[in-house]
C-alpha cells in the first residue's frame, strides 16, 4: 500500500502548463520562462490533497537549479517576496530561513512520476 502524502521523484514536462493562462497577462513571459526552465528537470512531488488530481511541486532535485527556480518564481508580480532583491533572497536560502508563499501545482500531464 502506497502513502499518498508520500514526496514521489519525477520528471517534470512543462512546456504546455501555460495553455490556459492568458498570454497577456503581466506575467506570462516569466512564468513562460519558468516552464521551459523546469521542463525535463528531476523533482519531488506530492499527490495534492486540496487541489483534486494535481500535484504540489516540492523541489528539484538539482539543488543549484532549485535554488534559481525558486527566485525565479519570487518574481512574479502578484506572489513574489522577492521582486529584484537577489541579495535577500540569497540569504534568507543560504541561512535556511526561505519558504515561498504558497504553493505550486502541477497538472498530471507535467508530471511523469518515476518511482512505483
């Protein structure tokens, strides 16, 4: 019997997770980045036990990556904790006193769960 809160390894196919956002919204381009920088990345997933289906982006597993992908994220003009304060960011990562401000879900079509 598998744990469903159990964190899964995966390799993430994002191209496509925009297909549904405007792409005139003010944050397309970067999300745009985003998903072509996290697309064919190893990470760890979660089952979502709110969002139905989906899954809660944990991490990559490239550490290095992970970090940048997270600043990335940061900037988003709506969410972001960190729009243009790289030094901060770096800090609060380093001392371990990051958390993002939410969380991230993946639809199951970019997610290809690796592990059983």
């Amino acid at each position: 019997m598998r744990d469903d809160m159990a964190i899964r390894e995966a390799k993430l196919k994002t191209l496509n997770m925009l297909k549904d956002i405007d792409p005139d919204d003010a944050d397309y381009c970067l999300w745009e980045k985003i998903a072509a920088y996290m697309d064919g990345e190893m990470a760890l997933v979660i089952e979502s036990s709110a969002e139905d289906g989906k899954y809660l982006f944990v991490a990559l597993k490239d550490k290095e990556k992970d970090k940048e992908l997270h600043y990335m994220m940061e900037q988003d003009s709506r969410f972001g904790i960190y729009i243009d304060d790289r030094e901060q960011f770096d800090e609060d990562w380093d001392s371990n006193n990051y958390e993002p401000d939410g969380c991230h879900y993946l639809d199951p079509g970019n997610v290809e769960i690796l592990d059983g």
